[in-house]
C-alpha cells in the first residue's frame, strides 16, 4: 500500500492525465457527474454518488456503430474504430465496480461486444471507498465492502492523505506512473478509517436488508404475484430508473440520416418506455403495469436465474434517490417479502 | 484490424424477388460476391437490414440444404418490410446472422413421422425445414402439412405446395382458407377445427408456427388429440435489436428469444410468464 | 481552415412560403427576372401557421445558416386567420430561441403578398445578407450533417 | 390537516361517494412520501400530507377519469391550476373527480433524502388560492417562504450577451440524460403519442447523440406547452439533474404576459389560451425580438 500527501493530489491527477484520459467526479451546479479532468478542474471526491453512473465510459450513452451509405444499388459500410485511448476512472464507488462485474457477465458473454471489451481494455478503474454512506445505500446485501472497494486500485482518502492499494496488474502499471509522489504506507494506516465506514453503514436504514426471501423465488409465481397491480400506480413511466442505474443494460439501435448516409448507433434504453417491445403488429406489454414488471422481474429474477443467482442490483440508492415518483426497488424488494 | 463486432453486417445482394401473395414477397439473398452470406440450421433467423431504413429480424425461409442462396419470405407490415417490398433485383441489402437455436431437426427428429402446422407467413419458418426434411427424405417419417390462410390468394408459396410437396414420397398436404371463396374446392375453416377432423395419430412430432392466437387454439385442439406438449415444437418472435442476447427486448421471463429460441418446445414456453 | 472560412462562406438560407402569397410572390419575382440569392431555398406550405416550430429548427439542424418564414399579410389569410395565429406563435418562438442564445437574425418573418415580387426578392436579399454577416451557423448544428 | 384528510377520505370511501382516493403515502423515507390511489378505509392510515408532498397528483387524474367511479383527489394551490388546465382541455373527467384543496406552505427540496431548504417554485409561488374545489381542508396556521421574484432568473439571463445565454444554456442541457423524467411528470404534455418517441422521425432519438438534440428537445417541449404551462415548476423538480427547465417556460410566460396581456395557465376552464387566440390589430410582429433591448 502507498500514500500520497492530499496536497499532492493535482500533480498525481495532472500525471495522470498526461498518459490517459482522467475520468473522475466533478461538480456543477450542485449536481455531481463523472466528467474528463483537465488542469483546474475540482474534482468532487466529496459527493457519494454522482447522478449518472461511471458504466457511460464503458458503455456511452450513445455510441456510433458504422455509418452505412446506400448508393445506388451499392450499400458501403464503415464500421466505427473501436476505443483506443487508455484512461482511468478515478473515484469510482463499489456499488458501481459490482456494476460493472454484471455488466462484463452480458457484454464480454459470447459473442463479445467488441466496442464494450475495447472500452474495459483501455480502461483502469481506481475505486474509492465511500467515507460518507447515505441513507439510501443498501451494497451490503450484495456483497460490497464500500470501505474496501475491490477494483485495480482500492483508494481511502483519509486524513492528509490519499492511500492507494493496487489489486490487478493493471492496477500496479498505474501505481507506477505515480512513483515520485508514493510514499509507503501500511494497511493499518485506513484500519481505523475503514471501521468508521462499517460503523456507518451498520446505522443506515437499509444496510441489513435480507435477500433471501429472493432466492430461488419462483418466476411464474413472482410474476403473476399481485403485488404487480398496484405498486406501479406512480409510475410516471419515465427512464430516470434506468439511466441512473449501474446494472441496467439494455440498448435500442437506431439510425439517423445524416443526408450522407446513414449512422447506425446505439442508446441506452429503458424497458419503461412504451415503444421499447412495440412491433407492427402490437405490444406483448401493453400497459405500465407489464413494463413496469419486466425492469423488476429482469433484476430480481430473470436475471439471477442466468447468472448464478446474482441479482442485476447493485444497492447504490440511485433510484432510490432520483425517482420523481419516490418508488424504487427497495420497495419492490420489500412487497416481495424482503426484510 | 481486429475481428469486427458481431453488430457489424456483411454487404449482400438481392437476386431475385418472387410474390407471394398481395403482401408477401420472397427475397433471394446472397452475399456481394455470390454465394450464401453463411451456413444456417432450419429455424435460424438472420437480421436484413438497409441502413436508413432500419434492421429486423427474419426466420430464413430456405433449407440449409440449399447452397447457392438465403431465401426470406417477408410479409409487409412495417417500416423495413414496407420498403423491402419496393426494393429491386441487385439491390444491395445487408445481412448478418445466423441467430438462435434451430429445430432440431439432426436428433430429435430425426426418423419420426412429422406434423406441420402452420397459418398465413407462420409457414416462412416451417418451409426451411420441411425442405430440409425432403432433402433427406429416408431420415424422417411421414409428412403431414396442415396449412391454412384467410383467402386462397394468402396462401404463400402455392406453386411448390402443389407441384413438391404434394408429389413427395409419404406426404399428404392439408390445405384451407377461412371463408369460402369462388373457385377454391378445398376446406373452409380455421386451422385448429380442420386439424381435429383429419384423424391424425397422436404419435407425430408436431411443428407449429403461426399467428399467437391459432397456436394457442392449435395447442388445445393437439392436447385434445392426445398429443403430448413435449411432442409440439414453435417458433415465436418479438422484437429485437442486437440478435445476439444483450439488447435485452426480446426476452419471455428469462428466456431471450434471440439466444435462447426462437424455436422452444411447448412444454418449455408453459414454464415461461404469458407476455408474448 | 479558417482562412478559407469566410471567404467561401455561401450560407444555406430555408424559406418557408405559404402557398396563396408568398409563394406565388417568389413566383412572380422570377417571372419579373427580380435576382434574388440561390443559396435561399424554398419549401411551399399551404399557409404560415402550418409552420411547427419543429420545422424551423429541423432546419437548421439539417444545415440551414438561416430560416425565414413568409405569408400573407394580415387580414389576407386565405384561411381567414392562419397567419394570426402564426404571427404569435413565431414571436413566441424567436424570441425563445433568442433566449437560448441563438443569434436574433438566423430567423425572422416577413409578408409578402402575391403581388409583391419586388419585396420577395429585395426580402431575400437583405435576409441573405444578414446571414452572410452572422456567418455559419454554429449554435444549432447537428455535427452529424456536416459532411466530412 | 393530515388527520382531517384521513378522515375525510375514509367517509368518503365508506359512503361509496368515492371509489378511491388519491394521495400520498408513507414510505421509508419521511421526505419521499409516493403518489398512492387508496381504495380501502384500513390503509388510510398510511396517507401522509407534510411539506415533502411535493407531487402534483392532477396528472394522474387523466388516468382516474378513465376508470369507473369518483376518485378523491387532494390538491394544493398550485395543483388546481393544473387541474383546471387539463378540464379545459377535456383531458380529465370533471365528474368523475371530487377535488379536496388542502393548504399549502412551500414544499422542500429533497437531495439523498435530506430536506436542503425550499423548492425554488416555491420560493416564487404566486399562485396562492385554490382556483377549483369540491371542498377546502386549511390550515391558516402554514406561513409561505418569503417570496422572490419570479421572473427574476429569466430577467437576469435577458440581461446577458447573446453567446453568454447560450453557453449558460450548453451547460445546462449537456447534462440531459433524457430520461423522460421531465416530459412524463408535465400535466400539460399529456400527448398519447409524443413526437419524441414516434418511430416516423428521428427525432425520437433516446440518447441526446448532439447538442443539437439537446436543445431540440427541450426547446420544443418548452414550445409544447407554451400557453398551457401553469408554472407548476414539476419538470425543473424532478430533473435528476437539476437542469433550470422553469426557465425556458417562465420565459415564454413572461413573454405572452408583456406581448398578449397577463395569463395565467388553469385560472379558469374558459378563456381561450394566448397561442388559440390572437388580435388582429395589436399583435406585435415577430420582428419584436429583434429589436427590442
């Protein structure tokens, strides 16, 4: 384990940012997002959680997957480069590492998606643990240790100093980078630091929240439990859930005409759209209720009953926080006999 | 350059398009330099796409055992499909595929004697293996072929049902149209009541593949013949985006139909919710 | 790049016409041989309140430089009242897109009636102009459309 | 309040005079109480009414009116106007509703669950009265934050250079997610099909791929609503990320009120809005905008 002096934290994230693209919080207006470092940029190590989740440098938002001309009879297709820029995400929490794990179990799955594998294999990922846990945080009952994050790097920024831990070989390469700054330090040194985290969390709300009631839940019973009926009533069928959620998969391809040809791209999609099932011919989900259901039954259960038992839940509060309608899947959870 | 992304399609070109019916056209495929995009089973779904325009899905309608060509039969009903139709021959057309399970049409069906089931375009994906079951007609049983559409003229490939199928060896072809029509001698009425007046044994593996509601009343005429679910496979299709397990629309329950069928054994689908 | 910039700047100007008026003054401006610039390109509506602000800024996103909107002068609606309820509606909405920074003289609106071909054509000159002076659009750019 | 709003939507339910009322519920979080349709007297009990009951529950009457008999709703001030808006435009049942106006003394805003002080709408609310109401459930007792001026921000970004208004607003929209967040909570954008999500353009796009669809976006939701928008201030509350959207309504409010007389959105169910009405002879031509200061 290494320390830096926190006064040395600029020259550390400029040495960085020499080499890579930095990615770290940043706040503006009172809301805090990752966003690029640049000399004078303030990062915000401070906020727990930043609006949009850290998985938008692995998986964009939007991205570009090849531009397709239709000339003539022809059709020519010029497939995007793949991501070839190493960078680091500084300061992410591990409620969004864990989100990450479920994300490569979908994505580096066969077959591969190349331009998410070449986004993981340039990015390094320093987690930070959250000195702070908010009411809404619930990682515990899925195994997150959020005052010792597992990631390349583990980070503390405690007292004067910002200790870094590497965990993966990648890890250690960035470590490296920063040798004229390091001074060595002892794991005793975050000991302490780390009980106060686990003390913290032992008084949160939902810390000691128990899972079990989910475990080998049966899909039809689930499913046509009639919880469903009326727990969606203020759904106002929106994609906040979704967009802030770590684990949250799901992309529509689209194309967009440029008047030189066609851009075929992807987005992030929400199951709580209408259109997100809708065919010519129909809708097999046809009111909230059904759609509603499927972002639930697809992290509660569908998603468990192919991964091991592992749910498409992280506990990082996002929804939890951001809902406009103040559901979330705490209560969710809960009407299906969690406690 | 690396391997590209499975998203990426490969430029093809259609060769000929034939009609069908007033809204169904089949299109040849083959790849910008001759020949077929890709190997296939029967039941696998490739995904047609000009850019622009949009991408679907569509089950490819030929056999495997045929080389020289894809064949997808594609009925209008929305954006991609309404300008398919307007397409020409040598128009380029992009593909990529192949995608899902097939039928299992080299174990487990492999010596039974056969029932096909099918209602409108629902015979698109059941053609590539009936083709594939003649083409090796001493692996199989018996055929039967239960087909059935609104009007005559939405009955799809007519010419090779009565110039092929009809003359292949241990086969009997079972045609009808919903309401009775000038010139048609054949039955009248839907594909479930005709199926139960037939006096079809109950030992035939059954295929099945149609508008949702004839399989669901085609699977309550089977189960009151005596047919088994687990003798009853179908193919069934939602929308989907990526193919490939991940866009993560197409899913019944936690079955993805991309990956995981579309083609499923009916006792599986019981086991999955009702929302498809 | 930038040297070439201004110089060969030759902006992409939208008009939207209303079929009774405008249109037809635009048509009388070619008749009369009124030169007016070729880079303003016309698009004929049955009337200027079928104008959605959406149309306006499709527009622009599509390459437009600037976006000017005709019809007939008030009290000669061909539907009565069309260009009333245009008039608010355009105020309204350059007015909102001068408020989101959006330079003032990328839109604007003027009538112009059947008869007034020399208007149409000094109209469009002036307009032209103005982008001319304003430059690219940059504040309402789709980069996607901008070819390489 | 709370206890007499209790008590008036458990006689109402027994009788039969209401089929369901709805309200807000009692969740984990006092300061995140969640919009509930209450059908039975023994959950009343979890019907909750406090300054975190920032929801506007007209939205949801659309959706009420089309159910079989008469849904209870509590509204505060600012709600009835969005109430009355949508009567006037047919899209709620008026006799299917029996509307409680219940007091109101500002909502606060709520960041990780914490109370961080007043929602800005509050802080320049001047929609003080019930403007429609079956019934009134006070409490004279609520005193209101001291008032600013509501056209305050719009004055002051008026003030700036054009590019400077524009880069305010780049900062602003950069950070859309386009959850929808904004657009579904509206009262007023209660379209069946929104253009934003029709497959017939692309401009249903999900992602804001460019600036441009950013500023599209919201410009023409802003636009949307202009005329209709009562300043309910719910799109600028539930923004997940604290974008200033009641700026570019309150802009097109401040505008009509200079350009076509004061109007204010939901005061009544009759006169015509300022977009389906016009003055032949007073009306300012476009041209205003580009003269004005």
């Amino acid at each position: 384990m290494y320390k830096v002096s926190a006064t040395q934290l600029t020259d550390v994230l400029n040495t960085l940012a020499g080499t890579m693209d930095v990615f770290l919080p940043i706040r503006k207006d009172g809301q805090t997002n990752f966003g690029l470092y640049a000399e004078g940029v303030q990062a915000d190590f401070d906020t727990l959680k930043t609006v949009k989740p850290p998985k938008e440098f692995f998986l964009p938002q939007s991205e570009s997957l090849y531009k397709g001309v239709v000339d003539g009879k022809d059709i020519h297709i010029e497939p995007a480069a793949f991501a070839d820029r190493p960078f680091v995400v500084f300061g992410m929490r591990g409620c969004d590492v864990l989100g990450m794990e479920i994300l490569d179990k979908v994505y580096l799955g066969e077959p591969v998606d190349r331009f998410y594998e070449a986004r993981r294999g340039h990015g390094c990922v320093v987690a930070l643990a959250c000195g702070r846990p908010a009411s809404t945080c619930f990682c515990k009952p899925f195994g997150v240790d959020a005052s010792d994050p597992q990631a390349d790097v583990t980070a503390w920024l405690c007292g004067q100093y910002l200790y870094l831990e590497p965990v993966t070989e990648r890890g250690r390469q960035l470590t490296h980078k920063l040798e004229p700054f390091l001074q060595d330090a002892d794991a005793e040194d975050v000991a302490e630091y780390r009980q106060e985290i686990r003390e913290r969390l032992e008084a949160l709300p939902y810390n000691n929240l128990s899972l079990d009631a989910l475990k080998d839940a049966d899909m039809l019973e689930v499913f046509n439990s009639p919880v469903w009926d009326s727990v969606c009533d203020a759904c106002i069928a929106c994609g906040t859930c979704s967009y802030v959620c770590p684990t949250c998969q799901c992309y529509d391809i689209k194309d967009y005409n440029t008047g030189d040809g066609a851009i075929r791209y992807r987005t992030w999609d929400s199951c709580m759209y209408s259109d997100f099932t809708l065919m010519a011919h129909g809708n097999p989900r046809k009111t909230q209720k059904e759609r509603f259901r499927q972002r639930f039954m697809h992290k509660l259960v569908y998603h468990p009953s192919t991964a091991g038992g592992q749910l498409s839940c992280v506990g990082c509060g996002r929804c939890v926080n951001k809902c406009p309608s103040s559901l979330n899947i705490v209560k969710i959870m809960k009407s299906l006999g969690v406690s | 350059m690396c391997m590209p992304d499975t998203l990426i399609p490969e430029v093809g070109v259609i060769t000929s398009i034939r009609d069908e019916t007033p809204d169904v056209k089949t299109f040849c495929v083959t790849s910008a330099t001759g020949g077929k995009p890709f190997g296939h089973k029967p039941g696998q779904c490739a995904m047609l796409s000009v850019p622009g325009v949009g991408e679907a899905m569509f089950s490819i309608t030929s056999s495997p055992t045929n080389t020289l060509y894809m064949e997808f039969s594609v009925k209008r009903c929305g954006t991609l499909t309404d300008y398919m139709h307007t397409m020409q021959e040598g128009d380029g057309i992009t593909i990529r595929g192949p995608y899902g399970k097939p039928f299992p049409v080299d174990d487990v069906l492999r010596g039974q004697d056969l029932l096909f089931i099918a209602g409108g375009i629902g015979l698109a994906p059941v053609r590539s293996v009936i083709n594939y079951v003649f083409d090796k007609r001493e692996d199989y049983g018996s055929v039967d072929i239960v087909y059935g559409s609104r009007s005559a003229g939405d009955l799809v490939f007519r010419p090779e049902i009565e110039d092929t199928w009809r003359s292949r060896p241990r086969t009997n072809v079972y045609l009808t149209i919903d309401r009775p029509e000038e010139g048609w001698s054949g039955n009248v009425g839907f594909v479930p009541a005709y199926l139960g007046s037939l006096g079809l044994g109950c030992d035939k593996t059954v295929i099945v593949c149609g508008p949702p509601v004839m399989i669901k009343f085609v699977l309550e005429e089977l189960v009151k013949l005596g047919f088994k679910k687990q003798q009853i496979y179908t193919t069934l299709e939602l929308r989907m985006k990526c193919g490939i397990g991940k866009c993560g629309r197409c899913n019944i329950g936690s079955k993805l139909v991309c990956k995981d069928g579309p083609v499923f054994r009916c006792d599986e689908v019981d086991e999955l919710p009702d929302e498809y | 790049m930038q040297i070439t910039g201004e110089q060969t700047f030759t902006p992409l100007i939208t008009a939207f016409c209303c079929n009774w008026c405008s249109y037809a003054g635009a048509d009388l401006a070619g008749t009369s041989r009124l030169a007016y610039p070729a880079e303003v390109r016309i698009i004929k509506v049955p009337c200027s309140c079928r104008i959605n602000p959406l149309f306006v800024l499709r527009a622009f996103q599509k390459g437009a430089d600037g976006v000017i909107i005709c019809g007939c002068h008030p009290g000669d609606c061909h539907y009565i009242m069309g260009n009333y309820y245009a008039r608010r509606r355009m105020t309204l909405l350059f007015s909102l897109l001068d408020f989101m920074g959006i330079e003032r003289g990328r839109t604007h609106l003027e009538w112009v009636s059947a008869a007034e071909g020399a208007k149409f054509a000094a109209t469009m000159s002036g307009f032209a102009e103005n982008i001319h002076k304003l430059g690219k659009n940059r504040r309402l750019e789709d980069l996607r459309c901008k070819s390489s | 309040m709370q206890e007499q709003l209790r008590i008036l939507a458990g006689k109402m339910l027994a009788d039969g005079r209401a089929a369901r009322v709805l309200g807000w519920k009692r969740t984990d979080f006092e300061t995140a109480p969640e919009p509930s349709f209450f059908t039975a007297q023994d959950d009343l009990s979890e019907l909750v009414y406090n300054k975190y009951c920032a929801a506007n529950l007209s939205g949801f009457m659309i959706g009420a009116g089309k159910r079989d008999g008469v849904t209870v709703v509590f509204l505060k001030p600012c709600d009835t106007y969005s109430f009355n808006q949508l009567v006037k435009e047919h899209q709620i049942d008026r006799a299917k509703a029996y509307v409680v106006g219940v007091s109101c003394g500002g909502n606060a805003k709520v960041e990780e669950m914490e109370d961080v002080g007043w929602l800005e709408r509050c802080l320049v609310c001047t929609k003080h009265d019930h403007v429609v109401y079956d019934e009134l459930v006070l409490d004279e007792s609520l005193s209101r934050p001291e008032a600013q001026d509501r056209f305050g921000g719009v004055t002051r970004l008026e003030g700036l250079q054009s590019l400077e208004r524009y880069e305010f607003w780049q900062g602003e929209l950069s950070t859309c997610i386009r959850c929808n967040a904004c657009r579904n909570v509206c009262p007023a954008c209660n379209c069946k099909k929104c253009v934003f999500d029709s497959a017939k353009y692309d401009t249903a796009a999900k992602a804001n791929v460019t600036t441009f669809e950013e500023q599209l976006f919201h410009i023409i939701r802003a636009y949307h609503v202009a005329g209709r928008c009562t300043d309910c201030g719910e799109c600028a509350r539930v923004c997940p990320q604290d974008i200033k959207l009641q700026l570019l309504n309150r802009k097109i409010i401040k505008d009509i009120n200079e350009l076509y007389g004061e109007f204010q959105a939901g005061q009544d169910t009759e006169t015509l809005g300022p977009l389906t009405a016009f003055n032949a002879d007073t009306d300012a031509e476009p041209s205003i905008v580009h003269t004005r200061g």
